[in-house]
C-alpha cells in the first residue's frame, strides 16, 4: 500500500516485526485524520499477516508526535464532533490483537501521548517528552489522556499532567510507570526492535491471549479479571504450542510453535 503521512517496513533478523513511522515531519506528526486513517489500515494489515508476530510504532528524533492536529480541528464544532464521531478511527489500534511498542523520542503531546498510551509497551529515547497540553489551548484529553494516564501513573500524578500542560522527560516517565525503558536516542530503535524480537520467539496464538488477559486488569473488575485469567490460562491447556513448549522444556530443546 502506498502511504502519504506514515512509512511501513518489515524489519527484524526473522523479517516478523512490522515497522510503521509516522512521517509529517514538517507538522511534527501531528495526527491528522489522513495519517490517522493510514495508521489504522496499516495496523490491520499486519494484524492479519500471519508473518508478522510484533508492531512498532514511531516517529523521528524531534516528534513521536505533538498531538491532534490543531490546525484541522481548530474549526470542529460540537454537532461536527458528534456528527462525524470525530477520532472513531483511534479506536482501530485497541483492536489490535498483536503487540504493538510505542517507540517515542522526542515530543509524544495530547494525542501523540494518547497513542503511545494505546500501544502495549512504551520505550523512550533520553530526550522524549510526554504531556497531555490540551489544557493550554482551553480543551480536555479526549482519546484516553484522562482515562489512560491515571491508570499508569496514578491521580495526582495524572492530575498534574492533565491540569498544568507540563511535560514530563523520559527519566520521569519512566519513574512513574509510563514509560518501561529508556535508552540513548540513536539506540531506541534497534532495542525496541529487540524486544519485537524476542515477542516474536514466542507462539503468537498465546502472546495473543496473554495481551488480552494483561488487558482485563485495565478494563474490569479484579474479580472478573482474575477469572478471566483462569479460563484463558486453561484455555492454553487446548492448544498445541502449549504442548509443544512444554514438551521442549522437558526434553530440554528449543520449542516449535505452530500458532496453533
Ligand atoms: C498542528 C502542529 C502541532 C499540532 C506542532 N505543529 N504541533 N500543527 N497540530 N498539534 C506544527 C507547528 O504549527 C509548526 O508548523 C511545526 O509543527 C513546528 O512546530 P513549532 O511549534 O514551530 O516547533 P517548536 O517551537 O519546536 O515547538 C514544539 C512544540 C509545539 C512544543 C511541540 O509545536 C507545540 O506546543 N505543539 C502543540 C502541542 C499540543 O498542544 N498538543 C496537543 C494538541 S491537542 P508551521 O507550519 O507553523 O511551521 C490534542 C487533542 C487530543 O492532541 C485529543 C485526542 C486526540
């Protein structure tokens, strides 16, 4: 497919780890909805491609992103919004049933913070820096910042990010649970490729159930979470990789999963 505000490629020793760059450089990715309508074709296109095990998703050395795009939104009204379920089209990454690593260096701002914040795991170069500034131009997060933010960070935390506009550097990010690692800016790719990687060693099928269980403890009750959990985990018991890895550990050999 050919895409005008985000690059993709197949990267990764395995060639298994499916690439996506956020490429408005001028506008400091600024998340338009063309882009944001690429990005949701590109996510299910690997989604579906059983090569692929791992998304990355990121930006360039000065912006992950720098938010919604202020100057496409600046004339919205509020039947508008609601008329044409202004962002919907976010709602495309949580359905992912791969992993997706946020990769973030540089500015990850309103909207660009939410994307990492809808990614599985987020990684950061030394000079990242997130912020929910909404507040700065007289509006609120509205694709998770308030919802999403809390859950990583905590209230008072959040509280201070969503209410004063303040960044926050990846040392900070990291401190606060935002962000899981950090590393130099020109070696973030490579580790977070790295990761993919190593995701990618796994059967998909169970990193797959794995993701959704991880979810659960975002999006119910810990009761019904952990319910959750226990069928899926003796869900695992019906698959054939789960016979196959613990076959291997046994016979004490690498395992060949089948996705199956
Ligand atoms: C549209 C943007 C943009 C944005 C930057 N640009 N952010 N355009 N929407 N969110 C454009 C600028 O207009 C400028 O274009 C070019 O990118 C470079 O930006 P500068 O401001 O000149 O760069 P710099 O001085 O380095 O400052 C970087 C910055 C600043 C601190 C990140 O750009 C900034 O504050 N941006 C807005 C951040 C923000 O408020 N984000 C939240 C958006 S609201 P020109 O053509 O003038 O050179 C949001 C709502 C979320 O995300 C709702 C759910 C998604």
């Amino acid at each position: 497919a050919q895409y005008e505000n985000i690059k993709i490629d197949v990267v990764g020793a395995k060639k298994n780890v499916g690439l996506i760059s956020l490429n408005r450089p001028k506008a400091l990715n600024a998340l338009c909805k063309d882009l944001f309508v690429e990005l949701g074709k590109a996510v299910k296109d690997f989604d579906a491609d059983d090569k692929i095990a791992t998304i990355i998703i990121t930006g360039n050395e000065k912006a992950f992103a720098a938010g919604a795009d202020i100057k496409e939104m600046q004339n919205n009204t509020y039947s508008s919004n609601v008329k044409a379920g202004f962002l919907q089209e976010w709602e495309d990454i949580s359905n992912c049933g791969k992993p997706i690593i946020a990769a973030v260096n540089g500015f990850a701002l309103g909207g660009g913070c939410e994307l990492a914040m809808l990614c599985d795991i987020i990684y950061a170069g030394e000079k990242a820096k997130f912020g929910q500034p909404e507040i700065n131009i007289g509006t609120i997060p509205g694709a998770g910042g308030t919802q999403r933010l809390p859950r990583y960070v905590g209230k008072s935390k959040a509280m201070e990010i969503v209410l004063s506009g303040n960044f926050v550097d990846a040392h900070e990010a990291e401190k606060m649970g935002l962000v899981s690692k950090v590393f130099p800016v020109e070696k973030l790719l490579e580790e977070t490729i790295k990761l993919a990687e190593r995701i990618g060693t796994h059967s998909p099928l169970v990193v797959k159930l794995a993701k959704q269980a991880v979810n659960q403890a975002y999006e119910t009750t810990l009761k019904s979470g952990l319910q959750y959990e226990k069928s899926s985990f003796y869900g695992t018991f019906a698959t054939e990789d789960r016979k196959e890895g613990m076959t291997a550990f046994v016979e004490k050999r690498a395992p060949n999963f089948k996705n199956n």
